[in-house]
C-alpha cells in the first residue's frame, strides 16, 4: 500500500489525538467519584476536626472545581457528536489541562497547610491520599500524553516542597520516592499513551483499507458483470450483491433467505446438462473443495444464460467451514461466441455442410462405438469434370454448383451424417438398422440426386459423379483405414469411367500396393532416364512427304521391359511425376530435333499439368537454347481440356511468340469452342482417331455423323488458315476418306508405325497413293 501523503499523515494524527481525547473524557465520571471520595475523606477525618475553617473554605474550592469539571464532561457526551470535530477536541483538551492545574494546585495547597499541623496518623492518610490521587489521575489520563504527565509533574512540583519544609528524615525519603514514583508514572504515561496511539493507529488503518475494498469491490461491481457473492457455514447467503440480484432475477432481500445450493436448484436449466452442472458445484461444496471458473447451465426469466462460478471455502484455524466465498460472472455471450467458434471450426464455409476435421471426429466416435449399433458404411463421392466446369465458366459458378450438390445431398437422407472433404469431394456415413445387401442400393438415393441438371446462373449443368463405398463394424476398424478403402474403391469407380460406383474389396489394397511399387519405380526411372521417344511421322497428303513426326513417350522398364504410356501415364500424373517426366522428353526431343536435317518438325505432347507448373515456359526456353534449336520445329500438342483455361491461354500465346507452333490434339472429343481457336494461336488440329475409325464402321449411320464432323473440322480449320490432321489411319480406305474430305495431314499405323529411329520416316517422300 503507498504511504499517506502530507494531508493523509494530518488526518490520521487528527483522528488519534481525538480519539485521546474521547478515552480521557470517558474516564471523567470514575475520577469524579475518586476525587467526591477523596474530598470527603480528607474534609471529615483530617482537615474538620482541628481545622473547620480551612476545611469549609478548602471543601468550598474543591467540590465546586470536581462539579464543574462533571457538568463540562455531561454537557459534553450531550452536545458532541460521536466524532467531535477538531475545533471541539482542542477545546476538550484546554479544558482538561485547565481542570489538571486546577486539581494540583489544591492538592499542593491542602498538603501545604495540613502536613505541618496534623498528627502523624493523619499525616500518613493524607500522604497516602495524595499517593492515590498522583497514580490514579495518571492512570486516568494517560490516553493524552501532555494531560497525564502535566498531571503528575505539576502533582511532585507542587507537593515536594511541603515534604522538604517538613524538615524531618521520613518526608525526605518520601521526597526522593515520589520523584522516582513520579518518574515511573511519567513513563507510564508515555507507554500507555503509546499504546493507546499505536492501537488506534492500527484500527485507523484496518478501517481505510476495509473501506478501501468495500470501495474497489463496488466499483468491480458496478463496473464488470461479475458478482460476489458469500455464505455462513449453513450455505446461507450472508453477502448477495445488487449485481448477482439483477442476473438472478430475485431481490437483495430474497437472496438473503435462501441459500447458494437453493438458489443455483431453482435456476438451474430443465435439460440434464443444466442439472448436472448444478449437481457438480453443490457437490464440491458440500465437499468443501474449490472450484474456479465452474461453468453453470442456467435459466432466468425464461431466457438461457451460463455463468461461471468460482469459489473456495472460508475455514477456521480447526479447518471447520465457515461459510463460502467466491465471485461469479455470466459468459453468456463468450460461451455463445465459443459455440460458434467451434461450429465455423467444424463446419465447410462454402456449403455449410460438416468439414473434414468434423468428419473425422465423427466417424472416429462411431467407429468408436458398440458393433450391436450395427455397420458403418462410408461413401466418397467426386464429382466428374468438375475441373472443366471452373476452367470453362469460373470458379464462382463451380462454387455455386457445390452450394447446390450440398443441398440437395443433406436433403435426402435425414439421419445420415454428409461433409464436405475438399473440393469436389463430398462424404455420407451412415449406420442403417437393416442395411442392404448392396452399396448399390445403400447410396442409391444419392446418386439419384444427380439425375435432375442443375441451373448455376442460367448455366443448364449435367453432373455426374464417382462414387467410392467401403463399410466395417464399430470396434475393428479404424476411422483412417474405412476412407482408405473408400478411396480406393473411388479410384476404381473413376478408372471404370464416369458416373460409377464401386465398393471396396481386398483386391483394391494389393492393386494399390501394387500402384504405390510403381511410382517408386516411376521416380527411380526419372532419376536413371529410363525413358525414351519413339517417332510416328505425319504425312503431307498432297505431296506424299514427312513434315512432322510426334514424339511417343516410352518407358524401358529394368524388369517389365518396354512399356507403353498407357501402362504408367495415368499413375505418373497422378502423382505429379509427369511434370519431371515431361521436362526430361522435352530436352530428349530437342537433343534428336537439333540432329536432323531437312526442315522437318518433332510434335510433342504437353499435358495439362506441365502447362500449370510455373516454370514450364522458363524449361522450353532453357531447352531450345541449349540445343540450338529452331522454334519453328518444334510443335506442341495439347488437348482441348488442357488449353481451355484462361491461364492456359495466355501461356500458348508466350510459346507461340517464340516460334513454337501449336496443335490441338484429340479434336472432337473435348469442350471444343470456335471462340477459343480464334483467340488461340494454332497452328494445327488433330481431328481425334475414334472418328477415323468409325469410317470403317459397319452401322451406315455412324459413318455418315463421323464423316460429318470431319467435314466440319476441315472447313474450320479451312475458315482459321491453319491445317487439320487426321489421327488413326489405319486403312488405305481411310486414307482415301480423309483426302477426299481436304485433309491436310495424315498419321496412323498404316502411314507409318512409331520406331525409336526417327531418320527411317524421313526416307519415306514418296507420294501417298
């Protein structure tokens, strides 16, 4: 605490001194009775009988002087107030110095007069009386310093010099004993006076630093929407504040006759969170053990609310409880806003179906739970070319279809459990009573959600998905190992193509292991360059020349010999070996194209992966420096899907400024847009094989649609200036269809088959017949 300052130091001193000054005046009526008795000893058995004269006059002086000192002590406990203000304690104190010289001096004037003349009987009562008088006086006004040694020196000052004139040994030795005597009770005086001071002094304090809590507790109060609150050993409420009334709804008065237990019974919220969280705080009380921050369920004027109550018990220096104390506060909102916290944490903000971190909570407690609660199925849905719905019509229409999968999912089964995972993943755990024999049938209704297209900004969009199905009991499977199955089984139903359902079986954990030898031995192979081009020339159909070769990815497998891209392609994208795998034909194909003479191009395929690594078209420059290559030779194929993003776009462009030509590849079969190839810079279609191979279909029909499209392409590519390639001749008849259709180029197994040798096509440049 920090030391009173100038004005707090005048207070308090004024405050002690005052309270000297009561304690002396309190004493007033005993030392009346004393001097009363003291008077009327003297007057009747020493001063009367030899000396009627000096008696009356004596008793004349000195009963007056005690009367008027009782009158001034009456009027005064009448007229003062329990606190007397500072004018009134110096008054008091004047007249007390007064009413003590008073005294004295006709103590020494009836020692002065009777010593000499009275007999040694009364001598020895009159010394003895004097003696009374001198320490029952000091005693008696001993709470003020100077009053009470004022009183004792003016007593031995006055009354030694009778002793002296006494001219006798004994008074002698008496003078020397009450200067000692006096002496001892002077420092008496001072001890007691310093007691009395250093007692107050304490009392002073403990009040202001009584009233110093009281005042912080009332701001704490009025200031915060805490409450204390406190009870007797009966759990009585013996301190209930204005604040735990208006949170309560009772009054100050009607908390007071009810205690803590009674009044956390009455507000405790009806549902059994509310109840046993009561049951918990009256247990530790009854207990006698603390609580902090215990938070309580509650319910006032119908309204819900929590508080958090925190409390120790008051014990005695036996360990008996004396009561209670503790403070309480309503986090009503903090709960609520600690509720939602969680919800947002737990919850998909775009769809607001569950997250994957609720997902998996849950799925962990059901797998958690009893096996008589019956199977667990789980079903991972992935929505099909979802990707080319954002790259086509952007992302907020792709989120606007997830907001509309997510409603009409949580709308058809109610007592399943369905989150979003990410992107376009969405799960639905559910443990039926009687499940069916088939996933099939158990996700049935889901898949029926798709049937009906749906409208996204005036976008009419058939969706389809793939769905993955595992299932297991509660107790022998763990939550990571059920969606484990379920991807794989998700990875099945997409490989068997779109709109799929597949359910897990053994199998799919060995063909998975057997995916995962294969990407080690994939990223092996990247760093041994174990991959290498074959060559498949495109022909001029006019002249019958080579003017380009595509370069045809391989892989010379250690152990499994050569393989072809469709034994590890799907599994190298996948895993995002494509993109090294990509950069390593790139310099292979600029290595052989900086060999070869005679103006003729290498086509190389660039998936969609290595157009969105950053620095691809920082690796096509680097390669094309290095070997010296002409940029006008090289020529990169892409798909429709591949080129059709914004981003994609405006990479091509950067290719196409530094001479790079570009094809589309698998025409026909993509989102194709006439919009785009005017934007794109492309230099060549590649009509896709399926429409060359159904030519030589035998259904009249689909012959005339195939002929149709490729007619069509021709005149598009005619209408763009740029040249058009027909894929997969594999026939002379085919040959002669797509020439006759205005086919610019031709490639197939029948125009020239892929080899590693890429000189052996550049002999071929005879005219096709």
């Amino acid at each position: 605490m920090d030391e009173p300052g100038v004005a707090g130091l005048e207070g308090i001193e004024d405050e002690i001194f005052g309270r000297q000054v009561l304690a002396a005046m309190k004493v007033a009526p005993r030392a009346n009775l004393a001097n009363a008795t003291n008077i009327i000893v003297v007057t009747l058995y020493i001063a009367l009988p030899g000396h009627p004269v000096f008696a009356l006059v004596w008793v004349g002086l000195a009963l007056p002087a005690a009367a008027l000192r009782a009158v001034v002590w009456w009027l005064g406990e009448r007229a003062s107030p329990p606190r007397p203000t500072a004018v009134l304690r110096r008054r008091y104190h004047r007249i007390s110095m007064l009413e003590v010289t008073l005294q004295a001096s006709l103590t020494a004037i009836l020692a002065a007069y009777l010593l000499p003349r009275i007999d040694p009987d009364r001598q020895v009562v009159l010394v003895a009386s004097i003696a009374g008088i001198l320490g029952a006086g000091a005693v008696a006004l001993s709470t003020v310093r100077s009053v009470g040694t004022l009183w004792v020196v003016l007593h031995v000052s006055t009354i030694a010099p009778t002793f002296l004139a006494m001219d006798r040994t004994a008074y002698d030795v008496l003078t020397v004993q009450m200067f000692v005597y006096g002496a001892v009770l002077v420092a008496g005086v001072v001890y007691l006076a310093d007691s009395f001071r250093r007692r107050t002094l304490a009392e002073i304090n403990a009040r202001r630093e009584h009233q110093v809590v009281e005042l912080l507790l009332d701001d704490f109060e009025d200031g915060s929407r805490d409450w204390l609150w406190e009870t007797d050993s009966q759990g009585a409420l013996t301190h209930a504040s204005e604040r735990l009334a208006e949170v309560s709804g009772y009054s100050v008065e009607s908390l007071r006759r009810l205690t803590m237990v009674e009044l956390l019974g009455r507000l405790a919220h009806p549902s059994d969170d509310g109840r046993r969280s009561v049951e918990l705080l009256t247990d530790a009380m009854a207990r006698g053990v603390g609580v902090r921050d215990h938070l309580l369920h509650v319910q006032v004027g119908g309204s819900e609310h929590w508080w958090a109550i925190s409390a120790k018990p008051r014990e005695a220096a036996d360990g008996r409880v004396l009561g209670w104390r503790g403070v309480g506060a309503d986090t009503t909102q903090a709960h609520i806003h600690g509720l939602e916290m969680v919800r947002l944490a737990e919850t998909d903000p775009l769809t607001a179906l569950a997250n994957r971190r609720r997902f998996q909570e849950s799925l962990d407690s059901v797998l958690d739970g009893e096996p008589s609660a019956g199977e667990v199925h789980l079903a991972i849905f992935d929505l099909d070319n979802f990707k080319v719905v954002n790259d086509t019509l952007g992302h907020s229409v792709g989120d606007e279809l997830l907001v509309q999968v997510a409603l009409r999912m949580a709308a058809c089964r109610e007592d399943d459990f369905i989150a979003r995972l990410g992107g376009d993943e969405f799960a639905v755990v559910t443990q039926p009573a009687s499940p069916p024999d088939f996933a099939e049938l158990l996700f049935a209704p889901y898949q029926d959600v798709f049937t009906e297209p749906f409208i996204v900004r005036g976008n009419r969009l058939h969706v389809t998905t793939s769905v993955g199905c595992a299932r297991a009991w509660p107790g022998t499977t763990r939550a990571e190992e059920l969606v484990g199955r379920a991807d794989l089984a998700l990875y099945a139903a997409k490989a068997a193509g779109p709109s799929r359902m597949s359910s897990y079986t053994s199998s799919m954990t060995m063909r998975a292991r057997e995916r995962a030898s294969l990407v080690a031995d994939l990223q092996r192979a990247i760093t041994r360059e174990e991959f290498l081009l074959y060559y498949q020339s495109q022909h001029d159909l006019r002249t019958g020349k080579v003017v380009a070769t595509e370069a045809l990815l391989r892989w010379q497998h250690p152990r499994r010999g050569l393989l072809p891209p469709s034994e590890f392609l799907e599994v190298a994208e996948a895993s995002g070996l494509l993109v090294p795998i990509g950069g390593l034909m790139l310099r292979q194909a600029c290595r052989k194209l900086a060999t070869l003479g005679g103006g003729v191009r290498v086509a190389f395929n660039v998936s969609h992966s290595e157009l969105d690594a950053n620095d691809f078209l920082e690796r096509l420059e680097q390669a094309l420096d290095e070997f010296g290559v002409d940029p006008q030779r090289l020529e990169l194929e892409v798909t429709e899907t591949a080129a059709g993003t914004p981003r994609s776009e405006s990479l091509l462009r950067e290719v196409a400024q530094l001479g790079v030509r570009i094809a589309i590849d698998d025409f026909g079969v993509g989102y194709s847009s006439l919009a785009r190839l005017q934007r794109m810079p492309v230099d060549v279609i590649k009509v896709d094989r399926s429409f060359a191979a159904a030519l030589r279909a035998s259904e009249p029909r689909s012959t005339d649609v195939a002929r149709a499209i490729m007619k069509s392409a021709v005149d598009i590519a005619s209408a763009l200036g740029i040249e058009v390639l027909a894929e997969g001749i594999e026939t002379a008849d085919q040959l002669a269809e797509v020439r006759g259709l205005g086919f610019d180029l031709a490639q197939g197994y029948f125009v020239a088959t892929p080899a590693p040798d890429l000189s052996r096509h550049l002999r071929l440049v005879e005219p096709l017949s």
